[in-house]
C-alpha cells in the first residue's frame, strides 16, 4: 500500500446541501479532485486552494475522459501517495460506475473508501413533490437504468417483467430510449394511462417537471439529466420545492466566497439559485508594524471600535496569533456598528457594549460621541480603503483616535464562465452587493469582460445607504435595500423576496 487513498464520494443529486458530513470531509482534506458534470460547482469550491482539479465531465452524449482513463487518473494519483476524492453525482454504486474505480484501486493494490451519496431516484421525485413509496398506493420502488453498456448485444432489463411488477420505477438516464421500453412495459401490462413524470436536474434550482402518461412518455419535452418516474404515485403533486419565495431567480452574490456562506444560505433556502462571483480577496495589510504596536499597546485604550466583520477577524485573530489569548483585550470596552458585527466579536468570547440603532458608520460615530468620556482614547481597526467616519468625527470632538489597517481588499482577475453566459444572456435576477467596494470590483469585472453595458440592465440589491449610492453612481439600477433596522444578510435577503414578490 502507498501512502495515498481514493475516496468514491457521493456528491448527490444536485442540491450541494445534500452531500453527507463525511463526503464534505474528504473534499476539505483531498490533495487531488476528480469531478464531472453532475456535482454541482460549489461542491469543489470546498477542496483546499492547492488542491489538484480534474475536469472528467460526464453527461450522456458528452464525455471528457473514458472511465478507463479516469479509472487510470485515479490509480495514478493514490499510487503517487494522494488523498484523491472521485466526486460522483449520486451515490457511487447507484448507476455510478464506482464499482468498476473500486476495482481499479483494489487492483492495483490501493487503499479506498466508499462514501455513500443520496441518489437521484429518490431526492428528485421527493423535491419534485412526488413519494417514490406511499402508503395505499405503492409499496414498493424498483431503481434501473435506461442507458445499458452499449457493448452489449442484448438488454439485461426484463422491461416486459417490471411490467408486471407494479409498484414505483424509477428511470435512470432513460431519456433517449424512453418510447422503446415504454413499449415494453406496456407490453407487460403497465396500462397507457399510467402517471409518469420526468425530472430534469433534480433538486437543483432550474429544475424542470414534465409530467403526462405511460402511453405519451416519448411526447414529453425533457433532457438529460433526467430521472424518469413511471407509477400511480407519480400523479401526486406534494409542492414545496417550488412554492419558495425565491424559485426560479437567479441573484448574483459579490461577497469574498469564505464571508458569502449565510447570505449564500439563506437566498438558497428562499429557493434562489445563487451564482458566486468573489469580487474582493481579503488580504494582509502591507505591514503588520503598526497593528503589533497597537496590539502591544492595548492597555492605554478605553475603546476598541470595529465598523466590519473584518475589522474583527482580522485584528482579534492577530491579537490572539500574538498574546495567546483573547483576554489580553483586558478591560478595553468594545463598540461595533451593527448586529453581525457585533456577532463576529461575540464569536470570540467577548461582548459588545455598544451597537447604535443606526448601523452606518455615522450612527456609530453618533453613538460613540454620546458616551465617551474626556481623555479617553479610542482604537480603531479598519480597512486601508475604508471610509474615515468614525476617526474623523471622533478627532473633530477632539479625542484621541488611533486607527489601523487590518486588511486590504483586491479584486480578483476573473468571472467565472457560467455567470458571464447567464448575464450575456439576461438570465439574472439581480446582483448583490453587500459593500461599495464589492460594486465597484464587480464594475470593473464587468469592464474586463466587455459587459459594462449590462449594469443598466441587471437589478441591484444593496446592503445599505452608501452601498446603493455606490451601486447608482456606477450605473447600476438599485431595486432592493435592507431595512435601516436590519442591516445585514438577513435584511439583504428579506428586501430581495419583497422585491420579487412584487414584481
């Protein structure tokens, strides 16, 4: 045995929130991914930065690699001492052909797991409203496939016998053949009339339900990826999936991908799908010099002052890296300017005195102003771009404001491709911009891309006043803010279902 190890993950169905804790634990460990079409993109965002990706996409009709030399991919990897997660759609030995890469490293000698996936066959019917077993209707379910190995002369599916068998079937990849066996179950003495529905990219946000009869099964408009349910039960219509507030939109998310996860979350459960664009990377600030001698010098202030989630990562994060210990804040009393701000500084044990009912950073200056005392010095963390409200109105008064940069922001090179086809073809309900500087690197992402022109076009969603301001000066059509009261994802997200309701 090498040092390596292949893990056979089940990515699931479509749905990234469906993968099992155990399948997201090998993503975050693996040093090699070899992913196809049908996991979904966010799931091999989770693989460490330096971890090696391969592209093996697979859809009926359409093929990257043969599965021998993914199989080959595979061993080469875990013989040269990898952690290599194969992510599947599905579950890995559910028509995934897992069996036949579990022979390949068995073979060649090579440690493996098998991390079972939720298939297909059952997430989308239940995401599509449909029970695949119910209760005085069907008491059982049978999974096959409708595309066999070609290489075969024959079927190895008795159609004419699940004909017979009654129950629920469930169709795999059975779109292309679907007249033919449709046939044969008839034929067995499935009646024309039997309910059928076709799903397309189930559990995913666009997907899609053709629903008809046994008899006109062929009629039906559906593509691949599809799963196919033939049976009494596939007349039932248990809606939830797209009942949602949010389905059938497409938002736009500027967020850093490690800050985007609630607001992600939360568009995700109000049944959007979510398209991530980073448009700013948190990076160092150019020294460290001036936050150590702050950090070191922490006793002789009387107030910390964070204005961003940030501010509070990156300065609370240092002066843990340093002292060891959060308690070396001592007796520093801390402000921050809204409720997730103060959460973030909550997270590190420490409570907030502070938090004005107007979460800009005038109101936090405003605030501020209205309980510091003579003398008392104030410190203050912040962005090397970030705006100087707070400092200078806190110095007009006349205290002493010592601020320093925590963290810069940069703009990434590029838009990931998907999101450019989208936006070319004004398929997006609007963007999100949760900061000013997320607006104006999405702006000039979009300069790059020679898609300036769509910022009339796309409908924008800001977190608050001045990024709305920034969003307007740039051409952009401001449609959804967050409440003055709740300045935060929540409230970003609570303004875009009441603008797509009234729409």
């Amino acid at each position: 045995m090498s040092g390596g190890k292949g893990y056979l993950v089940g990515a699931g169905p479509g749905d990234p929130g469906l993968i099992t804790v155990r399948g997201m634990e090998c993503l975050r460990g693996a040093e090699v991914v070899l992913y196809d079409d049908l996991s979904h993109p966010d799931l091999v965002e989770e693989v460490p930065a330096d971890c090696e990706r391969i592209y093996v996409g697979k859809r009926a009709g359409f093929k990257a690699k043969s599965q021998e030399e993914t199989n080959d991919l595979l061993v080469d990897r875990v013989r040269n001492g990898k952690r290599a997660v194969r992510l599947k759609g599905g579950d890995p030995y559910v028509f995934g052909r897992g069996g036949e890469e579990a022979i390949a490293l068995m073979e060649a000698g090579l440690d493996f797991e098998v991390v079972p996936g939720v298939t297909s066959g059952f997430a989308a019917p239940a995401y599509a409203g449909i029970p695949v077993t119910h209760r005085g209707v069907s008491p059982q379910v049978t999974l096959v496939t409708g595309h066999e190995d070609p290489t075969k002369p024959n079927t190895q599916v008795d159609w004419e016998a699940l004909g017979k068998a009654g129950g629920t079937l469930v169709v795999y990849m059975g779109v292309r053949k679907r007249e033919l066996y449709a046939k044969r179950l008839m034929a067995g003495g499935l009646k024309a009339c039997t309910p059928v529905a076709a799903i397309q990219w189930g559990t995913r946000p666009e997907q899609r339900i053709a629903r008809g009869t046994l008899g006109a099964l062929h009629e039906l408009d559906i593509a691949n990826p599809a799963a196919i349910v033939i049976g009494d039960v596939a007349g039932m219509q248990l809606e939830w999936f797209s009942s949602r507030p949010l389905a059938g939109e497409t938002v736009v998310v500027t967020r850093t991908r490690s800050q985007s996860s609630d607001l992600v979350r939360l568009l995700r459960e109000s049944g959007a799908e979510v398209l991530e664009v980073p448009t700013i990377e948190i990076v160092d600030p150019a020294s460290w010099t001036e936050v150590d001698s702050a950090i070191d010098q922490i006793s002789e202030y009387a107030w910390l002052v964070f204005a961003s989630p940030n501010s509070v990562d990156r300065f609370l994060g240092r002066l843990v890296d340093r002292k060891g210990d959060i308690r070396a804040l001592g007796t520093i009393r801390i402000a921050a300017v809204g409720p997730a701000t103060a959460d973030r500084v909550a997270s590190f044990g420490v409570c907030v005195e502070r938090v004005p009912d107007d979460h800009r950073a005038e109101g936090l200056a405003e605030d501020l102003l209205g309980v510091l005392e003579a003398g008392e010095r104030v410190l203050y963390p912040r962005a090397e771009a970030g705006r100087n409200i707070v400092p200078d109105a806190l110095r007009d008064a006349g205290y002493d404001v010592r601020d320093c940069v925590v963290y810069r922001t940069v703009r990434p090179d590029s838009v990931p491709q998907v999101v450019l086809d989208r936006l070319r073809e004004d398929k997006v309900t609007l963007t999100t911009f949760t900061s000013s500087s997320t607006v104006k690197h999405f702006a000039e992402l979009m300069d790059s891309a020679s898609l300036s022109d769509r910022n009339v076009k796309i409908p924008a969603a800001s977190i608050g006043p001045m990024t709305s301001e920034t969003a307007k000066a740039l051409g952009f059509t401001v449609v959804a803010e967050a409440s003055p009261d709740d300045i935060s994802v929540s409230g970003l997200v609570e303004a875009i279902r009441a603008y797509v309701n009234e729409k």
